[in-house]
C-alpha cells in the first residue's frame, strides 16, 4: 500500500479546515498565519502517526502465515452428478405440487 502521501494529505485537510474557521471567525492576518502553522505541525504529526500505523499492519499482514496450503479445491465428477441428481428430483416435486393445487381448485 501506498502511504507516502498520507501525512502531506491528512496536513492539507486539517490546515485548509483551520484556515477556514480562522477567517470566518475574522481573525488577525498575523493570528491566522500563526494558528495555521501551529495547525499543519499538528495534522502533520498525526499524518505521520497513520502512515505509521498503516506500515505496521501491513508488515503483521505480510508476516502472517496462510491459513492453507494455497490450493484450489474443484469439483470432482462425482459432486457435480449429485447436485445435478438434486436439480432433478426438485423439478419433479414442484410438479406434484402443481398437481395437487389443480385438484384443490376444481372440487
């Protein structure tokens, strides 16, 4: 996976979002300028702390053993006759079941 843009991304989002608030509460030129520094050092450091945490699950995934050997199981001949025997023998009971609706109607 790739997390290098994380931190610049998550820095971005929470500096533009302060950026905003900052003027619809009118803050000073000098004020803003400083609550957005102080802003993108923060949401850097927590983009930093994802990235981080991303990595680590992804190496626990990679060193995780697989559950099996990795081989596909199909279909034996004889599984696929069976089903097909089950495909027909439930036609036929719909059938009987048609059957006996039919009679219940024309008495």
């Amino acid at each position: 996976m790739k997390t290098k843009k994380i931190p610049a991304l998550v820095m971005l989002i929470g500096g533009s979002v302060a950026c905003i608030v900052a003027y619809l509460n009118h803050y000073d030129l000098e004020d803003m300028l400083v609550a957005l520094i102080v802003s993108l050092i923060v949401f850097f450091c927590l983009g930093l702390l994802v990235e981080f945490l991303f990595e680590k699950f992804e190496i626990a995934k990679e060193d995780a053993e697989p559950l099996g050997d990795g081989e596909v199981v199909e279909k034996t001949s004889e599984n696929q006759d069976e089903e097909s025997v089950d495909t027909q023998s439930d036609g036929n009971d719909n059938e009987g079941a048609n059957a006996d609706i039919g009679d219940g109607q024309a008495s």
